[in-house]
C-alpha cells in the first residue's frame, strides 16, 4: 500500500476503536498516537550547520504531502527567519514524491532562473538528496562548493554518493522501540497520549555541506549493508549507487568558469 492510500484509510481504521499507532506518519485530525523523526528540530540543526558555513539562502526540497515534509518546512523557515536568513516562498520547492525523481524535478526547477537562487539545498530524503546531486553535477555545478546539499535518514546510499551526503540520521530501531511500547500500553488498557511522539535525529556531517570527512569519521559500511543496499526493493537506491561509481571514475563535466562559490 502507498502513503497515500495509507492516509486515506487511516480514519476508518481509527474509527475500529483497535489499539494503533503509527510510524513515520501522523494526522492529528485523526488522534491517534503516532512516531515520527522530530523532523522540525533536526532541520533546525541542518540550517544552523549551513549558516556557519556562511549560506544564507536556503532551498527545501520534498514532497510537501507528507506531512513530516510539511513539518520540516516550518522548522527550516522558524529557523532561516531566527538568523534573518532567506527562505523565501520560491525556494520551497513541492515535488510528487520523496525519492529519486522528486529530487531530479525539484533541482531542475532550482535550475529554470537565470541563477541559481539559493547557495544550499536541503531534502525530504536522502533519496531525494541523490536525485538533486545528481541534476546539479550534470548541470556543472559542483556540491559543495557551487550548493551544499543535505538529506534526511541516513541511509546506507548516503554514504556512497560521491561526495558523501550529510544528513540527518534516524534512529529506526527507536521509532519500532517506541511504537511497540506504546501498543503495549494501549493493548494493556494504559492511557495513551494521542500525539506525535517525536524521536530526535542526529546531525551526520560529511562532505556534501563543506565539512571534511574526519568531522563525522565512521568505519565504512559493511559486506552486509552493501549487499542490502544493491539488492533493496527499492530499485532507486541501486541507481544511486550506480550513479555514485560513475561520479567517483573521475569528473565527467566540464569545470565551470568563474568564482568558485557563489556564498
């Protein structure tokens, strides 16, 4: 079942008076418990990073259906209007999903303008996060030093993209931790708040913002995540990893004139 097929089902569901609760997705019109990434406090974190690396104008790119999207959204301009930094309606850019293509289509909207509109970019997911990299490295830009990049999760592609994605990691086994606590509770009889319960996420500083490799040093990934990472039931994060061998055999693009950052 899709997420939004999910959604729509989700008030009869609720209206079954069944013990629910849900992970990674929340509809407080509902009232039902729910885990999610504390989406607004991690995004905080990103634009904060950004800023120190001296940008001060900000894309968001996602699926703005979702609603953890929608949250990351509000905590990005909370945060961009704290610093007096620019997130401007056009530099939130809407996209039909959180995966390879939305990133493609959101950074090829980026690139319509005469310039590029903003100096970072930060993503629904680190699939979308892919997508961007690679529309802008094929547009001759260069990450980071023409758009810093940021994505969200953690997941195993993220290091494997060329130059390593940093993201904002997510604990999963929290949120199957937290949730089965909750249904017990609620199987139990124990009053349950009919909230988003929010997990916070860690802040995974690699190349793909400006930082250096050792801020964030971590042994590399292992046979096993490799493995799962090619055979996924995904198919887009196997193009991703195809996509960073062809960027790591040596440049493929042209280098562009002029100044090296536009900061």
């Amino acid at each position: 079942m899709d997420r939004r097929s999910f959604a729509r089902g989700l008030p009869a569901l609720a209206r079954l008076g069944l013990p629910l609760v849900t992970v990674a997705y929340h509809d407080p019109e509902v009232g039902y418990p729910a885990v999610v990434a504390d989406n607004r406090q991690g995004v905080q974190e990103a634009v904060r990073h950004l800023i120190a690396h001296g940008h001060r104008r900000i894309a968001f790119i996602g699926w703005l259906e979702y609603p953890c999207d929608r949250g990351t959204v509000r905590g990005l301009s909370r945060r961009a209007g704290r610093e007096r930094t620019a997130c401007s309606p056009e530099l939130v850019i809407d996209v039909e999903d959180n995966n390879l293509p939305g990133g493609r289509t959101g950074a090829r909207r980026l690139l319509e303008g005469a310039a590029l509109p903003c100096t970072a970019v930060v993503a629904g997911t680190d699939l979308t996060a892919v997508g961007v990299m690679e529309v802008l490295q094929v547009a001759g830009l260069r990450v980071p030093d023409d758009v810093a990049v940021v994505g969200f999760n953690d997941l195993t592609v993220a290091g494997l993209t060329e130059p390593p994605l940093t993201t904002l990691r997510t604990r999963f086994d929290e949120f199957g931790r937290r949730a089965a606590n909750l249904l017990l509770d609620e199987i139990s009889g124990i009053a349950v708040p009919r909230i988003a319960h929010r997990v916070p996420v860690a802040l995974i500083r690699r190349r793909s913002c400006g930082c250096d490799t050792a801020d964030n040093l971590e042994p590399p990934p292992s046979a096993e995540a490799l493995a799962e990472c090619g055979t996924a039931p995904w198919p887009l994060t196997s193009c991703a990893w195809r996509c960073s061998q062809c960027l790591r055999s040596g440049p493929r693009y042209p280098e562009r004139s002029g100044p090296a950052s536009r900061r």
